[in-house]
C-alpha cells in the first residue's frame, strides 16, 4: 500500500509540474498569470488529495468508489468558488451555449462519442452488468473530470495563455489534453495506447468547452461516451 501510495504521489507531481512548467514558459510573464498557475497546482493536489484519502479509508466504498468521486466534487466546487474571479473571461460553468459553430460543435462531439465507442469494442473487458455502476460511470465520474478538468484547470489555463502560440491554436486546450490522458495512466499501470485516446479524448472535450463556453455539452459527449463504453463492454463482448 505504501509503495502503490508513493508511486501515485510521484507520478502525479511529475505530471503536475510538467504541464506547470510547460505552462509558465508560454504564459505572459506577470503576477496576476503567476497566481493562476499557483492556483492550477493547489487545486489539482486537492483533487487527487481526497481522492486518495477517500480510496485509502474506504469512504462510502460499495461496489464503486462513490467516496473519492464525491469528495473529488466538493472539493472541485469549492474551489471554483473561491478562485472564479482569476478566470472570469473562461468561466466555463454555464448551462448557456455559444451556437456560432454548433454546426461542427455537434459533428465533432458525434465523431468523438462513435469513435470512443469503437474503441470500447476493440479494447475493453466483458463485464457484469450493475446498475451502480452504470450510473457510476456515466454521472459521477463526468461531473468530477469536466468539473476539474474542463472547468478549473482548462478555465485557468485559458486565461494564462494566448490563444494561439506558434502554430497551435488553443495551446490550453492541447496541455489540458495531455495532463487529462496522463492523469489516466500510473506507473504500476502505464498503458500508453489507453493513455493516448484519453489525451485525444481530452483535447476534443476541451475543443468543445471553448468552443460553447460551456460545460454542457462536453458533459453530455463524456457522459454517452462511457454509458455507451460500459454497455458494450457488458452486452456486446461476452
């Protein structure tokens, strides 16, 4: 236990500090930027923080680790709440959509959903079906990660840097991406193929988040993403 407890320490401040430094070369260097980066890391050490402690202790631990995803949640709002004002012009806590490209907002979001479910098919596990975990997997573990991933670490990022560096447009999005598919991977399970999709996956989500400036529909996308990953792994690969 205590080895598996370091190892995810180490693998996730490695993470951490690569997207902060990666982050901090691109940024505009002034206080306020400072802030938010400073602000990105304690946020982020919260999120795994009682997770971890939630998993360790066996908090509300059924079938699933309701626990650690709950905890995860408060903690992700109150967070929101105490630093929205460093990202206010990337809030994207909204249930209000901006429709300018819906268009292929809904065509991306429809590719992304088919060619996750693909991959389901291709690479999961035959499972038993639950309905606990059926709602596990496509609510709380959505509403933890776009509220973590796409609301607080994607809003602060935004706001530290342009919106294109060099050839890259949105270079937030793209290092959202890469700390969201990393953060799916550990050293005692390093699975890169799985960590790539989850990168891709993250950069689409967060694609559409700016592109709506709303969490709504990257919710949704994630959402019937795993629902539909999780009944094909039930229904489809016994």
């Amino acid at each position: 236990m205590l080895g598996f407890l370091s190892g995810t320490i180490l693998y996730t401040s490695i993470n951490l500090i690569v997207v902060m430094v990666l982050a901090t070369l691109f940024m505009k260097k002034n206080k306020l930027n400072y802030y938010r980066i400073g602000i990105l890391a304690l946020c982020y050490v919260i999120f795994i923080a009682v997770r971890l402690i939630a998993n360790f202790t066996g908090f509300l631990y059924f079938k699933v680790p309701w626990g650690s995803r709950l905890l995860a949640i408060a903690s992700g709002l109150i967070c929101f709440f105490l630093f929205r004002k460093y990202f206010e012009d990337n809030n994207f806590f909204r249930i209000k959509q901006d429709t300018k490209q819906f268009g292929l907002v809904l065509t991306v979001s429809i590719i992304a959903i088919i060619g996750y479910s693909i991959i389901f098919f291709i690479n999961g596990f035959p499972q038993e079906f639950s309905i606990e975990e059926l709602f596990f997997y496509s609510l709380a573990v959505e509403i933890e990660e776009e509220l973590i991933f796409r609301g607080l670490l994607l809003g602060l990022l935004m706001s530290c840097l342009d919106k294109k560096i060099l050839f890259i447009k949105y270079p937030a999005v793209l290092l959202c991406g890469l700390f969201f598919g990393f953060y799916h991977g550990n050293f005692f399970y390093f699975d890169v193929s799985n960590i790539f999709v989850n990168c891709i996956f993250g950069y689409i989500v967060g694609w559409i988040a700016v592109k709506t400036k709303s969490l709504l529909i990257p919710f949704l996308v994630h959402s019937i993403t795993n629902c539909l990953g999780y009944l094909i792994q039930v229904f489809m690969l016994k």
